[in-house]
C-alpha cells in the first residue's frame, strides 16, 4: 500500500511527497479563503463549496485551518466561527444544523506514544463524527476517534476525549455529560433567563415542536 492509501485506510502512515501534494491543494484553497475581502459573504460561500466538494448553506468565517478540506462532510446550514481548525487526516462527518464556536478544533490526526515509534515520522488518523443540531462551544477541542450524537450541547473550553450521547449538555476537561436536554430547555436562553415573548412567538410561528 502507498502511503495514502495506508492514511485512508486508518494505518500508520508517513506524510510523504504524495501526502503533501494533497495538502498544497488544499493550502492554495485557504489561501484564498483566509485572505478574501471578509465582507465578501457570497465569495466566501463560493470558497467554501470548493473546499468541502459539497455543502448546502455552509459558511465559515475567516480564518480557518484544515489539512485536506475533502475529508471534511458537512450537513445543511454548517457554521464555523473564527479560527477553527479542522485537522482532517481521516475523515470528519458532520451533520446538519451543526455551529461552531470561535477557536473550536477537531482533531483526526494522533502520533505514536513512546518516542521511538513518533520519531519514525509515523502517525495516524481516526474518524471523528458529530450528529445533527450539535453546538461546539468556544475553544472546545474534540480529539482523534470521538462521536458526538444528536441535538449535543458542549460547553466552552472543553477537551472531548470520549464519545458524547444524544441530546446531552456536556463540559470539562476531559469532557463529561452534565445532563440531558429536555422539553423544558425549549425556552430558555440563559442560564435561569428565558426567551422573550415576542422573539418566542416569532419562533413558534415559523418552527415545528
């Protein structure tokens, strides 16, 4: 196997000459990206969609960081705030509906422990997934290998090391579930503070509960 094929199938892998070609790709993608007029959102969508290969309603704001971009599958309505990076040596799914906040990071790749084995220029990627309507809050770092269910919350500053369950608020270092979410979050907004009548009444007019 060559080493691309190696990455692709989840295997010790070197970035060699062929790996790097592809991030070069990639890295003249988010140069265009990173340094287009910020208020240019049309140009921005457009980019985005080269980047991806297939996205519906995508949007990044600028700057953003990924090694490939065509290992990253985004759902519907896909944003990504300030500064995230998505280290997609494997693959990264995600579904729709989904926000991230400013300075998120996903990461598929991993080097070996001891340091004989990384010194080798051996390393790894594992596939991380992440379901629909999930939240990444600011500076959370999701690691190599973990899922993310449905209708998922993650608070700020959080490191994901293990996989999160539908449907549930979870923070910390490492991250663990706090609680679930039920019907009685439908309104809330902050911490004990509710959504306004007015801004609720515009939202039970134009969503389905």
């Amino acid at each position: 196997m060559n080493q691309i094929e190696r990455r692709d199938a989840g295997l010790a892998y070197i970035s060699d000459d062929s790996v790097f070609e592809e991030q070069k790709k990639c890295r003249q993608i988010l140069q265009k990206l990173n340094f287009i007029d910020h208020s240019d959102f049309a140009g921005i969508s457009e980019i985005v969609k080269e980047l991806f290969g297939k996205s519906e309603g995508a949007f990044v704001n600028p700057p953003f960081y990924c090694d490939y971009g065509s290992h990253i599958e985004v759902g519907k309505n896909f944003f990504a705030n300030y500064n995230c990076t998505l280290l997609d040596v494997a693959k990264i799914k995600i579904g729709d509906n989904c926000q991230m906040a400013p300075n998120v990071a996903i990461y598929t790749a991993g080097h070996p422990i001891h340091p004989v084995s990384r010194n080798s220029a051996y390393e790894y990627g594992k596939e991380v997934t992440i379901g629909d309507n999930v939240w990444l809050g600011g500076n959370t770092v999701v690691c190599p290998g973990v899922h993310i269910g449905n209708n998922v919350v993650i608070g700020a500053g959080s490191v994901v090391t293990r996989d999160i369950p539908d449907w549930s608020i979870a923070a910390g270092n490492p991250c663990k579930v706090i609680r679930k979410i039920t019907d009685a979050d439908k309104r809330r907004l902050f911490h004990n503070e509710d959504i306004d009548d007015e801004a609720w009444a515009d939202i039970t007019s134009r969503m389905s509960f």
